[in-house]
C-alpha cells in the first residue's frame, strides 16, 4: 500500500494500521508504529495514537501501551478523552502498578468531572430547544401542518424548476 506513489502522510499511516487492526495483526501494527511513526510523538495526532493504545489493550500488549502514553506525556501531550486516561489506567491496574494508576487518574481527574458537567448542560439544552418547539399554537390541526408541507414542496419544485 504504501510502496505505490501514495506518499506518506500521516493518514495514509492510519489507515494501514486500521487495516492492520481490522485483519488481528496487532504484532505488525506495533512493528509498523515503531519505525514509521513512534519516533516523532508531538506531532502526532491523538486520534491515531487513540487507534494505537486501543490496539495494545486489546491485545494485551500493556507494557506498550504504557510506554507509548509516557512518551507522549513526555511531550505535555493531554489526553482529550476520558477513554484513553481509562485504558492506560486498567493498563497499570493489569501490570500492579497500583500508584502509577492513581497518579494517572489524578492527574487527569478533570476529564471524568468535566465528562459528567457536559452531559448534564447537553441534556438541559436539548430539553429546552424542545420546550421552545412545543411553544407553537395547540390548535394548529394536522391538515393545516400538510398543508404547509405540500405549499413548501410546490415553492421548492418551482424554485428548481426556474433555476433551470
């Protein structure tokens, strides 16, 4: 795939590895991963290095899940979801290494605090957007709301048929 002209960006990368990842050949993603893009951890983007602690952890590869989140921690890198901090986490749990657990899950507390405020402010504006359409007039009957759809078909028919 990558021998035929296509160049070597970093989502030709994800891709191969994807494809990797779909056929179980975990071992080659990782061999893949070391040569062509662990090397260069800050400029990676989160996504693929996401796709790539995925693959270590299920496959049981920890012990290069953990070293691959060091380096990017190594960089400042920030996790942006809870997933990841999760999955390094059980990684230490798996290993025994109970401090390193707790450091990660402090350290990063505030992804799981902010995951539940940002939930709770969505689920307040989807009710209110929906209070706001349920503001419309009681006594507008079915036959009135077809008859609006029909008159907007028409409008939009002519529209495209004078476009022509």
């Amino acid at each position: 795939m990558l021998s035929k002209g296509q160049g070597t960006t970093m989502g030709t990368y994800a891709q191969f590895i994807r494809a990797l990842d779909m056929d179980h050949r975990a071992k080659e993603a990782h061999e893949f991963w070391l040569t062509k893009i662990g090397r260069d951890l800050h400029s990676v983007p989160w996504k693929l290095c996401n796709r790539m602690i995925s693959i270590y952890y299920r496959n049981n590869m920890l012990e290069n899940l953990i070293k691959l989140f060091k380096g990017l921690e190594a960089f400042d890198r920030q996790p942006p979801e809870k997933s990841i901090v999760q999955k390094v986490a059980d990684s230490y749990e798996m290993l025994g290494l109970l401090e390193e657990k707790e450091r990660v899950l402090e350290k990063y507390n505030h992804l799981f605090v902010e995951a539940g405020k940002w939930q709770n402010k969505k689920l307040r504006n989807a009710s209110s957007k929906k209070n706001k359409n349920s503001g419309k007039p009681k006594n507008e009957s079915a036959s009135d709301t077809l008859a609006d759809a029909v008159d907007d078909k028409k409008l939009s028919q002519s529209l495209s048929e004078h476009c022509r």
